[in-house]
C-alpha cells in the first residue's frame, strides 16, 4: 500500500509559480511564497528525485588554489556606470537592466558597446525591437559606431546562439529578453516559459564562454520587471534605470549585485547626443537666485551612499473649501500630510484653511525621513512669508512627537553642502555631534522641531 501511494504522489501534477518559481502539489489562487495572485500554473508531473552518483569530470579544488583573475573588473570608460557595478564589466557575469520604454536603456548600452569595442574586444549587439538600420541612426547620432561593435536584428534564439557561436564576442547585449523566443518551446515569445528557456540558454553562453551578458528587460506598470521572479534570482546583477518623463535626469540603481555594492546610484543627464554620466548632479536640484525666497529650503539626501542636495519648494493659498487641498510633487504625499499635521499640533500653525504645495526642483524624487526638516521649514516659510538665511541647509527625521531625529551619515551630508558653498546647516541633535565641521561651517542642533522654527526663522 505504501508502495502505491509513494507511485502516485510521484506521478501527480505539480504546480509553479510564475513570478517567483515556488512549487506545490496542489493548485491554489495564491502563491504561498511571493504572494501573487494567480500566478500559480501547472507544470506537469513531479519528476524523481536524482539520487544515482556521476561520473566527476571536474574535480573539486581547494578555494585557495582557484585563479580569480578571471574574474576581475573591465572598466566600462562611463564612471557612472562603473560606480553602480562596483568598477566595470566582470567576464561571465549577467546582467539585467530594467526600465520604462523610453528612459533611455537601449542609449545607454549602445554607448557601452561602443567603448568596449573600441579597446579591440569584440562586441556582439542582438535587437528584437528595432531593425538593424534604426540601431544604426541612433549609432550615428551618438557618436557609437565602431569596427568590432556587430549588430543583428533577430528574435530567434536559436539563431541568435548561431550568431553568438560565429563572432565569439567578448561582450554581448540584448535588447530585449522578451523578444527572443525559441521554437522547442511553446508559448509566445515574452511569455513565463519562452523567458524562463531564453535567460537559461544566453546565461549557459556566457559562462562557458567567460562572455559578459547584458540582457534588457520590460518592466510593468507598477515599476516591477516583466516576467518570471525566477529570471533575477538567476542572473548575476539586476540594474534598475529609471526618471521622470519630462526631466533630463536619469538614475541607475543596483538592485542586486554578486560582485559588487548595491547602495550606489549612478546618475546620468538624456541629451540629444545621448546619455552622459553626471558626476555632480546636485546642481540640477537647487534654484540659483540673488534673494533667498520664502518656502524654500535646502536640503541634503543619500541616494545609496551618495549625498546629494536638494530643494523643497511650498506654496500656501487661502481656500473656501471645507477640505483644503494637498498637493504633492517629488515627495511622499502621505509623509509630508503627516508633517503638515505636526506643524498645526505641535508647532501651532493654522494651517486648515490653506490649500497646500509642496514640490521638488528638477523632478527629483526624495523618499528618504530625512529631508522631513526642510519640508517642515518650507512651509513654514510659506506660511510666516519669512525667507530662510542664505547659504542655509536643514536635513533631520521629523516624529508625530514633533522631535527632529538623528539621521544617518550626518558628517557626510555637510561636507558635500560644504563642498557646493553652503555655510550654515540645522542637523539634529545626536549623542555623537555632527563630527568633523569644515573650517568656516556653522552647525546648529535642534531636538525638536520648535527649537528649529524658532533657530530658522527667531
């Protein structure tokens, strides 16, 4: 009897989830481990667990013993890109980068294999969404054309392993990985199956063949990329390009990175002549003007491990209305309801008859508690019509307590402000201080956030 059961248990259907891979033998609405709904999907019978030993063609080697120059960096010559992989190109590696249609990907890694080819490697370019005479006009129009860069336009993955085989390049990209399909699989191309089988067989090319692999994938509409979890979890580093339609800049983040850190952000500016690495962005993000203004303030945000400075504008307008509005843009719509309603409660500020906006400069997007304090201090400007000092910056996590909280990295935070001619800076109160001050630079401390409205503005 318990021969029979272990047959049939062995031989029933088994289900996987499409977004993550985790299987079941039983069919359920929601996967038990990402949670998705609907993604579960029967894949066929549970095959025997492999327990027969094979024949050992390679053995085993002491770790001190393996050669780890195969694995160092190749400088890519864009030092943006460079900082996000952690110093370049490592041979064998597989890297995924996502982003929206038209942020500037299919740019970006054109630009790349150019500079590779030009340092006499050969450089092999598949597109799927273009034709070949598309890839070369934007070639031409950013100055990537090179005589070791080949390019193909092709979505059969059988053919583009041809190709791969053929040229033996050193460096190959894809654009896209849901365009290729192969034809020993079922299914339409773009699909859990086709990509799942096209990520399997690019990444066995590339590790046998010590060939660096770019793949680019689509990402949906909630910001995620398209197709199976499975496909990050195999490859070796997962980049996310993004930025705001109707702005020039462009951020590109390490999601996951096995040779690298993944707190670096590289930032780059979209121009006609392409895309060029910004290696001081912070002047993007601040208005210059001879008069400090009121409801503004400055402020300092890491971006990973990269300070950068950044201004928050408010405007206050009286209203009618029974509900006055709260609008928002590049700021964290709830977080700064919350700062509004700790203003009124802790700081008494009237603010319920006033219809309020709060924005960035430049279309950056700030998420980070710490810039709770120049918004706090924005709206409080608006609010009295009193500019803040010249040359002043304000950065701290702002409670419902109406305390400034220590934040992070404060000693870094003023010397990049330092660095870009700011001389005087509200921080929170830590056990620590501030650290070392730049010569010249003056640092205030505040506890709470009355303390820092009357620092400001007394």
């Amino acid at each position: 009897m318990a021969t029979k059961s272990s047959t049939r248990a062995r031989n029933a259907p088994a289900y996987r989830c499409a977004e993550c891979g985790w299987t079941t033998v039983k069919w359920v609405g929601r996967c038990g481990e990402c949670q998705s709904w609907g993604t579960v999907e029967e894949i066929g019978q549970v095959a025997a667990r492999t327990t027969a030993a094979a024949t050992v063609s390679r053995p085993a080697q002491l770790i001190a013993d393996v050669d780890s120059s195969a694995a160092l960096y190749k400088p890519t010559r864009i030092g943006e890109l460079d900082r996000v992989l952690g110093g370049g190109l490592v041979p064998g590696a597989v890297i995924l980068l996502a982003g929206e249609p038209g942020v500037g990907k299919s740019t970006l890694l054109l630009d790349v294999a150019a500079r590779t080819s030009r340092t006499n490697r050969r450089v092999l370019y598949i597109t799927g969404e273009e034709s070949a005479a598309q890839v070369k006009m934007r070639a031409e129009r950013i100055d990537a054309l090179s005589d070791t860069l080949y390019l193909t336009a092709e979505t059969d993955l059988g053919i583009a392993l041809g190709q791969i085989e053929q040229i033996d390049p050193e460096l190959l990209v894809i654009d896209s990985v849901q365009t290729l399909s192969s034809a020993d699989v079922d299914g339409a191309a773009g699909g859990v199956t086709q990509v799942r089988e096209v990520a399997a067989s690019l990444i066995n090319a590339a590790k046998k063949r010590d060939m660096t692999t770019i793949l680019v994938g689509h990402v949906t509409k909630d910001g995620s990329i398209a197709g199976p979890r499975l496909l990050e979890h195999l490859v070796d580093v997962v980049c996310q390009f993004d930025g705001e339609r109707h702005s020039r800049l462009r951020l590109l983040r390490a999601v996951k990175n096995r040779y690298g850190p993944t707190d670096e952000v590289g930032c780059f500016d979209l121009t006609e002549a392409g895309i060029e690495g910004l290696a001081d962005p912070s002047g993007l993000f601040v208005t210059r003007t001879k008069e400090p203004v009121s409801g503004t303030c400055v402020t300092v945000t890491l971006e990973g491990r990269r300070p950068l400075v950044a201004e928050v504008q408010s405007l206050l307008a009286k209203t009618n209305n029974a509900q006055p509005r709260r609008a928002t843009s590049g700021l964290d719509s709830a977080r700064t309801a919350m700062i509004l309603a700790v203003l009124q409660s802790r700081a008494g500020m009237d603010l319920s008859n006033l219809d309020s906006y709060v924005a960035t400069v430049g279309g950056v997007r700030l998420g980070e508690p710490a810039t709770d304090l120049a918004t706090a201090l924005a709206i409080s400007g608006a609010k009295l019509d009193r500019p803040l000092p010249a040359q002043f910056i304000a950065f701290g996590e702002v409670g419902l307590a109406g305390e400034v909280r220590p934040v992070p990295d404060i000693g870094r935070r003023i010397t990049e402000a330092e660095r870009l001619g700011f001389r005087y800076a509200l921080v929170p109160a830590s056990p620590n201080g501030p650290g070392a001050v730049p010569s010249g630079f003056k640092v205030r401390e505040v506890g709470t956030l009355q303390e820092a409205l009357e620092a400001a503005f007394g």
